[in-house]
C-alpha cells in the first residue's frame, strides 16, 4: 500500500486558495461568515474524504485481520446500538438491497457475532443482535474511533464540536435527520 493510502498515514496537504477578502477576520483569530466560494467548498469535500478516510483506517486493518470490512462494521454497530431491532429497520438505516445485506449478514451469522431470533408477534419478522464475540469486536472497533473522536473534540473545544455537529447535520437528507432529531433533540436542529 502506498504511503498517501495508508489508513493512518497523514492527510496530504490540500492545495490553499487565499480565503482572505472572503470573510472579514476578528480581532480573536476565526473567520467568520459563509465559506461558499468552489475552493473553499472543495477544501471541505477533501477534508472529509481524508478524515472519513483516518477515522476508518484503525477499525479497517482490524475488519481486515478478521476477514470482515466495512459493510461488516455498518451492520455491527447498528445492531450493536439497538440489539433487536429488525432487517427491515437495518435495512431502512444502511440504504442497502436485500441482496447487499443478506451476504453481509449470512457472514456475521455464520462467524459467530450475530445472532438472529423469530419476532414474537410476527414469526416473518427476524430480530438481529450481537452475541458475546460480536459485543467484543464491537467495543474494539468503537473504542478506536471513540478515541479519535475525544482527541479531536479535546483540541477543538465546545465551540468547534458543536459547529462541526451542525455542519454534519446540515449534510444529512431530511429524512434521517428529522429521525436522528428524535433520538437527539438537544443536539440535532
């Protein structure tokens, strides 16, 4: 693997266009104002390909050591977060086909960290949760990315969390952030 495609190499310096006449700067350092100028907006498009690309990389080369990946992961954490819930709500979560996940899940299943159980009401419906080795790898691989996650909170501060959750939120369809706004009414405007 090449050094720019390592997982936990560092971020290629991204090409800076001068933001200044952009926004006026104050006296105590950021700038303020809208960034909506191309350079600025691709700026931000690299700069989530490369994090999203940090964030991954730990919990990849441990998927990969397991002869899972990332779909593995998806599916992990979600059930791992609502322990029954249904495929038709994993499903409506990950946006995937049937096809897609039934691969997916067939090897969870198979391997030992998911376990399925008929609905009670509805025999159809399968209810997904982790097993004991599945609630381990998922606490590896959310502990890693907890830990990226507080190390960027920490060198930020309150004010940059709270911008950076709006500006994730504001990339969200309606759809899933009005759901996401149920679940986290204080944090999801």
């Amino acid at each position: 693997m090449s050094p720019e495609n390592t997982p936990t190499g560092n971020v290629p310096r991204v090409k800076s266009a001068s933001i200044s006449g952009s926004a006026p700067q104050s006296s105590s350092g950021p700038l303020k104002g809208l960034y909506l100028r191309k350079q600025d907006l691709r700026r931000g498009i690299e700069l989530m390909f490369f994090a999203y690309r940090d964030f991954t990389g730990e919990a990849d080369q441990m998927l990969s050591n397991l002869g899972l990946g990332r779909a593995h992961h998806r599916v992990i954490y979600f059930v791992g977060r609502q322990p029954g819930m249904s495929v038709s709500d994993l499903l409506a979560i990950l946006k995937i086909t049937k096809q897609s996940l039934s691969r997916v899940l067939s090897h969870l299943i198979n391997a030992g960290y998911i376990q399925q159980t008929q609905g009670a009401r509805d025999k159809r419906q399968r209810l997904l949760s982790l097993t004991k080795k599945g609630e381990a790898l998922e606490a590896k691989l959310t502990d890693l990315q907890c830990r990226r996650f507080a190390a960027a909170y920490s060198a930020r501060g309150g004010a940059a969390v709270d911008g950076f959750v709006k500006v994730l939120s504001s990339l969200l369809d309606d759809e899933i952030r009005a759901d996401l706004r149920q679940q986290y009414p204080d944090h999801i405007d």
